[in-house]
C-alpha cells in the first residue's frame, strides 16, 4: 500500500496535481457506482485492465461529460481540471490487492430475471436460424436483427465493455455474452428476453460453449482462474487456478471449444502452455507421460479432467484446424507462429507469421487441391495465406494497412478483410479466395473507421461494420458489392449470424 502510495504521489507531484485528493474525490464521486475496491458495481470497473480500452485523454473526457443514454454523469462543474486529472491517473494505477473471487462469490452475483418467461416457440415469424446479432459498444447493446429483412426485432442491455464472439447454443436458441468486467449475460433469442447474469471473473478475455451446450467456460485475466458454468442457470460447475507445471501462476490468453475432442481448449499467456480441459464421458487416455497430465482423482469422479501441454513458445491467440487436430498458435511479441497437434502433443511444425497475426479472425477455404487459412495481421498491412497441408505461407497480400477481421462464406466466392488502423481505417478490402486478389475496395463512409462482416445464412449478404459512435451496419450484396441498405448502429463492433454459427461456417471464426 505505501508503494502505491509513494508512486500515485510521486505521479501527482511531477504532473503538478500535488494538491488533489483522488482518493477522496473517487470516494465522493465514484465508489458508490463504481465500487469502493474500483471492481464495479452499478458501473464498470475501474481499473487499467478494464480502462486500457479508453485510449489517450478520453477518460478525463469521460469524467468531465459523463456518458450519454447511461448513468455516468458529467463532472466538469463540480471538480477542477487538474482534480479530474488526478482522478484519472488515480483509477488508471493497477489495484494493490483483489479481493478473493472463488466459486462462493461468483455464485453470489448471480442475477435472473424475474420477468423471464419462456416461450415454447420463437415469438417472432422470422427464420430463427438467420437472426444476426449485433454487439453495439457505443452504448452497450445488443441489437437482435431479422436476418432477411433487417428489421431490429429486439434492442437490450448488455454488460459494459463485450469482448468477444457471444457463444450460441446448439439448437440456436440462446446466446451467451460476455464483458471485459467478467460478466456473462445469458439471453433468450426465442423468447427476446434476458436470462440473467452472473460474474465468473473480475477482467475476463472470452468465452466458448462445449458442443453439447452444457457449459460454458470463461477465460479469465483477473484472478488467474478459468470458470466453468452450467449452461442451464449459470451456476458455477468449476472454478479452477490457472498454475503452469512448476506452479506460475498464469492468466488465460483464450479459450474455444474443440467439438470432436468434447474438450476446451485454452492457451496460458504466462506460461508456455496449452491446456485441454475434457468435458465428455470418456475423457482420451493417453499412453505417454513426459508433457501432459491428467489433474485431480479417476475422471468419472472429476468431470473436468486437464490435460497439459508445454508449447515451445506462449501463445496469445491461436486457431484451430477443422478438425481441432491442429492447433496453429502465435505469440503477439514472437515473429513467428507454431502448429501443435493436439493428439500427440507437440509442435509439428513453424509458421512464417511476422507483424503479430490476430488468428482468432482467421478463416478457412477450399483452394484448389488444399485448404488455406487466412489471417490479417495487427501491425502490417498484410493478409497472410497458409496452406494447412504443407504450413507454407502461400501468399502475402499487401493491404491498405493492418487489419483486425476477416470474413467469408461457403456460398461466397470472396474474402471481406478490414484495414483496422492508419490512414486507410476506412476501407474494405473483397479478395478473390481462388486468384488471391484484391478485387475491390470499398470505402463507405470517407474517414470513418470500417471493420467487421458477417454474412446471412446464405452468404446472399454480407453486414459491414462502420466503427463509430454514431455508425451503421450496412448491408452489401454479397456477389454485386452494391450497398442494399443501412442500418444506423451505436458502434456495432460485431455481428454474429446464428446458423454460420452454430454450423461453424468455415468463413467465420468460431
Ligand atoms: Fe479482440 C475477438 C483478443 C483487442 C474486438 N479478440 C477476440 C478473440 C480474442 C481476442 C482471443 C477471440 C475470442 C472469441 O471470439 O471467443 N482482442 C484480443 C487481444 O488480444 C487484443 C489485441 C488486445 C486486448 O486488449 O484484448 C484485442 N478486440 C480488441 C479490440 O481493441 C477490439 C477491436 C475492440 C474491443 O471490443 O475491445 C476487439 N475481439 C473484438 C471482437 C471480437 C474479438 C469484436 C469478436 C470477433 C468475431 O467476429 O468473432
């Protein structure tokens, strides 16, 4: 504490702000929305882990103008700049201490709606299966679209700040949200009702659902835990510490489902690690000892037996082949990727992946006699190309700058690829998946940032993203490239079709 103390002193004296009492202000001020111990409550966290999302002066902005259409009000009149400084640099400081999160607290938040009432069949007369929903970070919905005629049929509140794919139920019916703050949202497609809420983690990075719909495993930065939920009524399952084999404690990069193997598959950030998490009857056994092992009693009385696999480099994001054999995985400091095959538990082989490859976007194709993987990077202006059989890259395409996103669809002759930062955040660029080409760009709207596309059940149409605050959905026809129609969206920052889903279309990312 006396740490914190000095260095929170030490950061007010140099910036001048010497005679402000941010302890005091957020006390006033923020504790009662935000929590005393900053973890939230009403509001978000406000922590750096939760804040680093508000780049620059923004969140002195937010404090002097509060937040428009939610709670947060405006500050400027009540405190001076440098008191709002203070303040900011004050929440912006790592917390010293967190409070213990085990299965009991989690448990506690649980919240169900007491209006929920359960419909027997959808309560609309569109195609259940062709709902897209759109994540809308600008002021935290999510915005449940008819997939043929793009009619809003419901509009509700999510937890601050979604990350993340929602996760989809087998059958499609409901969806699972998931927040920075560790909130996971259960709603209710048939129903356009909310289920509940509960909060697995304290700063969480994802989701994914077991094949079976049953649980539900969060992947958590705060505390170092991975959480397992029941599908059913989100009441914790297993809550498990995240320790490397020599006990580093690690947090969890991400997790996805690998449906063949009825296993969660999840990467250590601090620890070079993969661990596969069994969820089915009859977890594999394996006949080797020297990198894996299986945790805890007879796994008919553990149902989450894990198994360990050291990876000869950390992994923060990775993707899987569509067998789930594969696993091709890149660290964001590395130059290069690597393949771990997940049946015998080792690195197959190297990838050529510099400029931090962003794989959880990565798509897959038929190409010619092979399979490609496509993924954009997050500092170069490239779309790498890799041929699943031989892990060559195949291509480099050169874009208008580094992306975030990538989408396409088995009806779809045509990859959508955004240029996420610099100059050209603008555009859109369409590749053929046969010549690899750029065949058009598209730029929307002149200066606005556009990512993200997702295409309707039948690949007829693909839904492109403008990333504002006051922005769009805007619907392309997906053979023409013509604009057929747009949809004003609060900063719609994902869009996710039910069927290509849950069919885990290979032009999406699962
Ligand atoms: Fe994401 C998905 C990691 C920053 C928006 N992002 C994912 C996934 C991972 C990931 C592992 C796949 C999870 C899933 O869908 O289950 N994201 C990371 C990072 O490591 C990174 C670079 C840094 C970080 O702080 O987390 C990062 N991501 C961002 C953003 O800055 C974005 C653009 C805005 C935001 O909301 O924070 C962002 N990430 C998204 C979105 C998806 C996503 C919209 C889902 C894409 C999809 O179509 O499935």
């Amino acid at each position: 504490m006396i740490r914190f103390i000095v260095l929170i002193s030490a950061l007010l004296l140099s910036s001048g702000l010497a005679n402000a009492d941010p302890a005091g202000i957020f006390n006033d001020a923020c504790a009662d929305c935000h929590g005393a111990n900053r973890l939230g409550g009403t509001g978000p966290a406000l922590i750096p882990q939760t804040l680093k999302r508000m780049r620059g002066p923004n969140l002195e902005k937010v404090i002097m103008n509060g937040r428009a259409a939610t709670q947060m009000p405006a500050f400027a009149d009540v405190y001076s700049k440098d008191e709002i400084a203070a303040l900011a640099a004050y929440i912006r400081q790592p917390l010293e201490e967190l409070p213990e999160w085990g299965a009991e607290q989690i448990a506690e938040t649980l919240t169900l709606n007491r209006d929920y009432l359960p419909a027997t069949k959808p309560v609309f007369s569109a195609d259940p299966m062709n709902i897209t929903l759109v994540v809308e970070t600008g002021d935290h919905h999510v915005s449940v679209l008819d997939g043929d005629t793009f009619e809003v049929l419901d509009r509700f509140e999510t937890p601050f700040a979604v990350h993340g794919g929602p996760k989809f139920s087998p059958d499609g019916r409901y969806v699972f949200i998931m927040s920075r703050d560790g909130w996971v949202q259960k709603y209710d497609i048939w129903s356009l009702q909310k289920v509940g809420r509960v909060r697995a983690g304290l700063n969480s990075r994802n989701i994914a659902i077991s094949h079976d719909g049953k649980w539900l495993a969060v992947a958590n930065y705060l505390p170092n835990l991975l959480t397992i939920l029941s599908t059913d009524d989100l009441s914790v399952a297993s809550v498990r510490e995240v320790k490397g084999k020599d006990g580093t404690p690690s947090r969890i990069s991400a997790v996805y489902q690998a449906p063949p193997r009825e296993s969660f598959v999840l990467a250590l950030k601090d620890v070079p690690e993969i661990w596969e998490v069994f969820y089915g009857p009859n977890p594999p056994h394996y006949g080797f000892a020297h990198d894996w092992r299986i945790e805890g009693p007879a796994p008919q009385t553990t149902p989450f037996p894990i198994r360990k696999i050291t990876t000869p480099d950390y992994l923060d994001d990775f993707f899987f082949d569509q067998s789930y054999e594969y696993v091709m995985g890149a660290s964001r400091s590395g130059e290069g990727g690597q393949v771990i095959d997940l049946v015998i538990g080792q690195k197959i082989a190297d990838l050529d992946l510099p400029g931090m490859p962003h794989l959880g976007s990565g798509i897959t194709w038929n190409h010619g006699e092979t399979t490609v993987m496509a993924t954009p990077h997050l500092k170069d202006g490239t779309v790498s190309v890799i041929d699943m059989k031989s892990w060559e890259t195949v291509k480099r395409i050169e874009t208008l700058g580094p992306g975030f996103f990538m989408r396409s669809h088995e009806n779809s002759p045509y990859v959508w690829a955004d240029v996420f930062f610099g100059p050209n955040k603008d555009v859109m660029h369409v590749i053929d998946k046969q010549s690899l080409e750029i065949v058009k760009t598209l730029r929307p709207v002149e200066g606005a940032t556009v990512a993200h596309v997702e295409f309707t059940r039948d690949g007829r149409y693909a839904l492109v993203s403008v990333w504002e605050d006051e922005g769009a959905v805007i619907v392309y026809d997906a053979a023409t490239l013509e604009e057929v129609k747009r949809l004003p969206m609060r900063k719609p920052s994902g869009k996710y079709n039910v069927w290509n889903k849950i069919t885990f279309s290979e032009g999406t990312s699962h």
